[in-house]
C-alpha cells in the first residue's frame, strides 16, 4: 500500500549495528527508503551486515561511525548521508544501552552513563536530524524507548534505566510540540521484552521464561516485530500522528 510506503526516502538509523536498529534499518530498506547506517565503531561488523542487507533490497546503504553522545560524529555523520543519499526526511534513533545495579549500591558514572548515553545521546541525534529535516520542511523521526519508561519492571533493579526511557518518552513529546508546525513529526516507540542482545545479557537470561510468563502473548517478542510499528510511525499512515508513545509489548502493560 502507498500509505506505507517509504519510497525515495532517505533515512537514518543510530544503533544499526545490532538487535532492534539493525531489524528496523533493514526494514525501511525493504520499504524502498536508502538508508544511512550509524553505530559505534566496535560495531563495524554488524553494520557491514546491515548494509549488505540494505543492499539486497536494492537500496543503497551508507554507513557512518561515531558515537550519540558526540555531537561532531552525528552532524558529520548526517552530512556524510546527505551528500551520498539526498535529503534526509526519516530517522529511527535505537542506540542504547542496558544494565542493573541496586538503587542503593550504583555507582554515579554507571548512573551518568546510562543517562549520558539513552537519554543525552537521542536527544543529540534528534538535534542532528531535526537540523537538517527543518531546512526541507518535512520529516519524521522515532526515538526507541521502552515499556520500562512507563512501568518498572518487577525483578529488575535498573532505576537509571528505567530513568532514561522515561525521558525518551517525554523528549519525544516535547520535540513533537515544538516542530509540529515546521513539517516534522517525532514519536517514540516503547518495545515490551524483545530478544535483542540487551535482553541476553547474563543478569537477565535467567528471567527470560519468567518474562515470557508475564506477557499476556506469553512469548518474548522477535527484534523483527518492531518494524512494522516503525514502519508505521515513519510513513504517511501516520500523517495525523506526533507526539504519540507507541507500546509494543504483547500486552504486558494491559496487567
């Protein structure tokens, strides 16, 4: 359907490395947009992946290193798209991180890092993006949060965490306002427990099942299931939408 269709788009993906950014990346080169790759340089070979990806839908793919929470790497990277791939108009910001430490017991560098990275580093890439996307007048861009922004999640000590997704959300809310009149639209999307490599960390393999259990669907939910939403999000079925928190989370927030 055209209502869903990205084509002659041209995106940009953080975290495309891995887990959920890399699914979504493929998936919007599999909407006929080209996409623009970022990840941390450790990630080289996952993106490698990706693009390959990318390209055997036809679609061209660049990929760019750096780190979210420089904000040179972002702008250069955003340039480096721009010259190769046109003009960008869809961003999908999935770079983050994932750990647990008690409350009372956590260090302030883990507690910084965690912040620095998922909330300071979306709100540097949706500044990056927004910079170049205001200049057309037009754009949508979706900040990967987490059903843990809105709930805490029984068994896991992860306070900073949690902390940080909730800001995704209400940053998304706040950029949405106030670019709601210059052509860009910003959502955010709150995945439920996902099987990305945040969820096969060691201190919460053991909980899997548990998790599972705690899901109405009664399954932890595949990366590939957040594209669609994405896709969604990004396209013109979702002209009238802005500002919105989409939960993907097999019904685990309706308990």
């Amino acid at each position: 359907m055209k209502l869903f269709s990205l084509e002659g788009e041209v995106a940009v993906v953080t975290g495309a490395g891995s887990g959920i950014g890399q699914a979504i990346a493929i998936g919007l080169a599999e909407a006929g947009a080209d996409v623009a790759l970022f990840d941390l340089e450790q990630q080289s070979a996952g993106l490698t992946e990706t693009a390959i990806q990318v390209t055997g839908h036809g679609r061209q793919a660049l990929v760019a290193t750096g780190d979210v929470t420089h904000a040179d790497d972002l702008a250069a990277a955003i340039a480096s798209a721009e010259r190769g791939l046109g003009a960008l108009s869809l961003a999908v910001n999935a770079a983050g991180i994932a750990n647990a430490f008690p409350a009372e017991t956590m260090a302030l560098s883990d507690w910084e890092r965690m912040i620095r990275t998922n909330l300071t580093g979306v709100f540097l890439s949706c500044q990056a993006e927004a910079q170049a996307m205001l200049v057309h007048g037009r754009g949508a861009i979706v900040n990967v949060a987490s059903m843990s922004g809105s709930i805490v999640n029984r068994g896991l000590t992860q306070a900073h965490y949690n902390s940080s997704k909730a800001g995704v959300i209400q940053l998304s809310k706040s950029l949405a306002m106030e670019w709601v009149g210059r052509g860009i639209r910003v959502n955010a999307l709150s995945p439920g427990y996902t099987l990305s490599p945040m969820n096969r960390r060691p201190e919460v393999a053991e909980q899997l099942k548990v998790f599972a259990q705690e899901t109405p669907m009664a399954r932890i939910a595949a990366v590939d299931e957040m594209v669609g939403p994405t896709l969604f999000l990004l396209s013109q079925a979702a002209s009238f939408v802005t500002g919105h928190d989409l939960v993907v989370d097999g019904g685990f927030t309706a308990w």
